[in-house]
C-alpha cells in the first residue's frame, strides 16, 4: 500500500539567529508536542521502519511562516517529502507573492491556514483573510484549513469558490476535545459532505481518546465521517510529534486504520496514500 502521512512538522532548535515565536512553547506543550528539534533526517528514518512512502511536511507554527528546512527536506528528499507552506494570513501583498513563487517549486504542494489561535481566530470572519480564497482558486492552490469553530462558514466559502480544494485539518475538531465529546464536531465537519471541493483530514486520531491502543471508543466518529464523505475526499495523517509523546511507534498509528478500522481494502489504498495524491496533482511513482 501505498502510504502517505498528511500531517508531520519538523523543525530545528531554537537558536538567537532562529527565534520561535513570543509563547510559543508553552502553546507546543498545551497540544502535547515533543519540545526537542525533530529532524527531517529523524521523520525518514521513521518512515523507512513504519512503511510510510511520504510525508507532508506541515511547517510548525512556532516557527513563524518560513518554510526554508522543509525546503531543505525536499531538495534532499525529493521522492519522500512535499510541503503545505503557511503564509502571513494578514498580509496579503507579501502572502501573494509567496504564492506566486512557490508555483515555480515543485515541491510545494499547497498552503495551510490557521484560524485557531488567539491572534488568528477571527480572521476567517472579520475580512482579514477575505483576499485568500479567490486568489488560491486563481492559482490553483490546495488549502488546508485548521478553523474548527468556522464550519457553516467554511462551507460557504467552498459553495462561492468550486475550483478551490479545500482541506479540512483533524476531522475539524476542537483542541484538547477527547472521548465522545469529539462527536459534535465530527458531525459538523461530515456535514460539509455536500460540498465535492471539501476535504477531511483524519488526523492525529489517537490524541482524541484517553483510551488505550487501538482507541475503540472513537472509531465509529472516524468511520461515520469517510462513511459520509467518502474515502476518496478523507485522508490520512498523524500529526507525529503528538502521537511520539502517547507512546506510540510510527507503525502502529498507520496500522491503527489498516488493521483497527472497519474499512475495506479498496477504501484503504485512498485513505492512506491515494486520495491525497490526487487531490494535491501529486503523482504516485508507477501507480504503486
């Protein structure tokens, strides 16, 4: 199988030449991320032992909005790496051209938006980031999107703009929400299903459950939403930095849908690697 992890940061140490954002550890602790760098090097060793073919590297927010070492993992690593590059959401001449650029970079795949910290929350609704969308479906570029309090307005925004994929980050679910208390927001997000331009990420599933491995007791809200959505537009993801502090190997987060999940073989090759790949108009070498 082919198998494609949509949600990875890496990232190195801070340095005085390299400084993270004001709060922005104490917000890597709140969500539960290793605190030491994470390496590109260290993600394909992890790869290799797990069976994952590629990564999508998310650049970490306590970085700021540069993308230079994922451009490095994937000038290195080519075959194994792509990049959702972020922008300055609030500044849209300088986010514009970034974007034009970065279609000359093979290896930046798309962009992805937050709209769920403090400073960027309301940005989807206060017409900060009313620039993005006609410009993205412009040029052609595939968004993720982390805002899971901005549901009914993110379906409007896919119904205004038909040629702009949209890409829905963890199931569109709240941070720190865990157990039964994620139904709601699963529910939302898999109300979105009517709208063919939206996509879900099932992602970083194991940090929604206090339950042990392999989380039984979240199951039915991952196959409720690809039972609603369709496994063709749900993909695959690990948010890996979080699910390394639950104890959990690299191989059990991908065998926790390709062995723990009620999903036929058929839904299993686009979950896991397929669907991502041709959403994002990424080839998948020899069809493998």
């Amino acid at each position: 199988m082919f198998i494609v992890d949509t949600q990875v940061h890496i990232w190195k140490e801070e340095t005085p030449d390299r400084p993270w954002l004001p709060g922005a550890r104490a917000r890597m602790k709140l969500n539960g991320h290793r605190e030491e760098a994470f390496s590109y090097e260290e993600c394909l060793q992890l790869m290799d032992e797990a069976g994952v073919s590629r990564v999508l590297i998310v650049p970490p927010s306590w970085e700021g909005d540069r993308v230079d070492y994922a451009l490095e993992a994937c000038e290195k690593h080519p075959d194994r790496f792509g990049i959702m590059a972020r922008v300055p959401q609030d500044k849209p001449e300088e986010a514009k051209a970034m974007m034009r650029d970065w279609k000359s970079i093979p290896y930046i795949k798309g962009t992805r938006l937050t709209f769920h910290r403090p400073q960027d929350r309301n940005w989807m609704i206060d017409g900060t980031a009313a620039w993005y969308w006609p410009f993205a479906e412009e040029l052609g570029v595939k968004t993720m999107v982390h805002a899971p309090i901005w549901k009914a307005e993110l379906g409007a925004i896919a119904k205004r703009h038909p040629g702009l994929r949209i890409i829905i980050d963890h199931m569109g679910i709240m941070a720190r929400c865990v157990d039964d208390a994620i139904g709601y927001w699963v529910e939302e997000t898999a109300d979105l299903h009517v709208h063919p331009n939206i996509y879900v990420k099932v992602s970083a599933v194991p940090a929604y459950s206090t339950h042990p491995y392999p989380y039984g007791n979240i199951a039915k809200y991952v196959e409720g939403l690809v039972a609603r959505m369709g496994a063709r537009r749900c993909f695959w993801g690990t948010d890996l930095t979080r699910l390394l502090e639950h104890g959990l190997t690299y191989k059990q987060t991908s065998e926790h849908f390709t062995k723990h999940m009620k999903f036929t073989a058929e839904q299993l090759e686009w979950i896991m690697g397929r669907g991502i790949c041709e959403c994002l108009d990424w080839p998948i070498p020899n069809e493998a």
